[in-house]
C-alpha cells in the first residue's frame, strides 16, 4: 500500500456514479427481469474503463472500478455466495430516524435502497461463483494499464456487513455465522490481492452496527461484539498481507441526524487490533469532522495510516481546496505526513441508482480533493 512519501495522496471510499444504461441493466437483473449476462459483462468492462479514466483525470492517486459490477457494497454476496437462500428482511430499524418518520420514509424510499435484496441464511455459506472476483480484478487491471495512478484497489463487504443485512436462521450462533462468512469471503480477499492490489474491506458494522443492529446493548457489550467481528475479519484475511489491506468505517452513508453514532474515540482501539494496515473513515460531515482532536492523545500505531474522508459523500457542495488542505494538514501534523491519505467519508453510489450527489458534483468534488492535497502538500514539504 503506497504512502504519502513525497506529496499526499488521494483516494476515495468505492462505489461511484454508474452509467444510466447499467443502471436500468443492473436493475432488471435485481428485479428478476431476464438480462444478457455477456452483454451486461461486456458493459461492466467498459464501465470500469470509463470510471478508471475519470478518477484518473479528477487527479485521484489510487483508484478502484467504481464498485459497477455490484448492486451494492453489501449485498453483492447474495450473487456469490451460497447459503443466502431465505427470506429478504431489509434492515429498517436506524435508532436516529426513529423519531423522524417522515425522513425515514425519504431515506428508505431511495430508488435503490428499496430495491435492495437481502435473503436470510439458510444453509451452510461457500462460495458459489469463485470466477467473479477474479473478473472483477481483470476488468480494473485493464483499466489501470490505460491511465496514470498509484496504485489500485477493490473493495469487499466485511463478515460482519454481510451478518448485518443478511439474518442467521442456520447457525446455532453468531459467532458461528460470522466465522463462516469469514472462511467463505476468504476467497474475495485473497483473489483482489493476488492480482497485485489493494484490498479494501466494508466494514460499516464496527460503526454503523451501534445504532442499527446492537442498539439494545450497552457500550461495552457493543465492544465486544465488535471485537468478535475484527477476530472474523482477521480470520479470513489471514493470508493478506497487512500492508496490501485496508477497511472503511461508516456509520451509514445516509442523510440523517446520525445523533446516535458512536463516537470514534470508543471504537478506535478495537479498530486498531484489525490486520489491514489502512483505516479508512468518516471525517468531513457534522457528526464527524471534529473527531481529528482524538489523535492529539492517541498514538497512532506503528504500521497504521489513516485515511480521513475530507470530502463529505451526502451534499452538492463542492469543498473548498482550502477547506480539504486544512483538514489533511490537521492529520497530518499530529499523525505524520507519510501517514495521511485524503479520502471520502462514504461513497458515491452505495447502492445502484443512488444519486444522492449529482454526477457531475461527484467529479467536482473529487477535483478538489486532489487540488486541496496539493495545497496541503506544499505547506508540508
């Protein structure tokens, strides 16, 4: 994983805007509707080539295939796993809009959060298509070959993400359930970094989980549960080098209060204890951007690089390179300047036809990511 030696580099969270011809493809196939699979494989391809060429021109460093292959972050499992064969129940209770129905019904409503399928477990989980991850690393090798970047990563969900949205009706306990995701999304893992990149994992249950999923349980038994989920993690990563890996917390890339989220300072340390090296996470929206303060007393541990989001992924407003410099510089001056990649809080298109940021903004946004890096990058060196 490349640090920021000379200048700081820039990267994002994943998913970004899809062409509206996959989109319309990629809902269909969702929906049941019969697709040209080698059509829609061939058009995947194209898109990847596209998105590579657009962060490429936006300045980003390291780059990724704009998550178009998937119809999520998360439920791309369901495609790629067996033992996902049970009923869809959709995770619906956010503590924070509880007592905001009419937002709720906003934030639900989203053209692809509604159309989103999470079937239960009901069987033993194995890999079910061990050819589309290795597709996925073909398609943004092929794009990398054709511009100028860094390096280049792919993401894929968490064992604990995908015990979030995907409800356990076959193991005897969660613990169980989460190590066999784990065992199974081994595979993923391993096939992103043979191919020589960088691999990212969701891990939005270490954040996001507090108030959607364990909001019964008090902090520490949430820590716990956390803890469980970083052993899976680590379990399946086993064979990934720490340097080659990376994982974003998010505590729900939705516009809502959020005013339940957990603070970061409460989760880090277990964050800490995971084996990807990178630690990408929130840092730019209101709940968030204050959380760089927590450094001024925590050590950052040797090997660890933080990759804030300076870029907020739920607004039209385009930051100002200024802005972006300042928080980049805030990092870096208490973690170290090698240490700090600028990124995005959450990305851009977490669920197919999410369009809560206009396209065009997306590419504008991320051009002032990589222009606020180079102002940062010349008071720093």
């Amino acid at each position: 994983m490349r640090r920021s030696v000379e200048r700081f580099l820039t990267t994002h969270t994943g998913s970004l805007p899809r062409p509206g011809d996959l989109v319309r493809m990629m809902f269909a196939k969702e929906e049941g509707v019969p697709v040209d699979e080698s059509a829609l494989q061939a058009r995947i391809r194209t898109a990847v080539a596209e998105v590579a060429r657009q962060q490429a021109a936006a300045g980003i460093d390291v780059i990724n295939d704009g998550e178009v292959s998937k119809p999520s972050y998360a439920t791309y499992v369901k495609d790629r796993l067996a033992g996902f064969g049970g009923a869809s129940a959709p995770v619906t209770r956010y503590q924070d809009l509880a007592d905001f129905p009419e937002l709720a019904k906003r934030v639900f409503g989203d053209p692809g959060r509604s159309r989103r399928k999470t079937p239960g477990c009901d069987g033993p989980v194995s890999v079910r298509n061990r050819d589309a991850s290795r597709i996925d690393t073909g398609n943004l090798a092929a794009a990398l070959a054709g511009v100028k970047a860094a390096e280049g990563f792919i993401s894929a969900a968490s064992p604990g993400v995908v015990s979030l949205f995907f409800a356990n009706h076959y193991y005897p306990n969660h613990e169980a359930y989460l190590f066999a995701i784990a065992e199974a999304m081994r595979h993923e893992y391993e096939t992103i970094a043979r191919a020589g990149l960088v691999v990212q994992i969701d891990c939005p249950d270490l954040a996001m989980g507090r108030h959607i999923q364990f909001a019964e349980l008090d902090l520490a038994e949430f820590r716990r549960r956390a803890r469980l989920h970083i052993e899976a993690l680590n379990h399946g990563l086993a064979n990934v080098a720490p340097d080659q890996s990376r994982i974003h917390l998010c505590w729900g890339n939705y516009e809502g209060p959020h005013h339940f989220d957990v603070p970061l300072r409460e989760i880090i340390d277990i964050v800490f204890t995971a084996r990807p090296n990178g630690i990408s996470f929130e840092a730019a929206n209101p709940r968030h951007a204050h959380e760089w303060r927590i450094f001024e007393d925590l050590k950052l541990p040797s090997g660890k690089l933080l990759i804030p989001g300076v870029i907020e992924s739920k607004t039209n407003y385009i930051e100002h390179p200024e802005l972006v410099a300042e928080r980049i510089g805030n990092y870096a001056r208490l973690v170290g300047r090698e240490n700090v990649i600028g990124g995005t809080d959450c990305g851009f298109g977490t669920w197919v036809g999410q369009a809560a940021v206009d396209p065009g903004v997306v590419w504008a946004k991320l051009e002032s990511l990589a222009a606020g890096a180079r102002i940062a990058s010349a008071r720093h060196w």
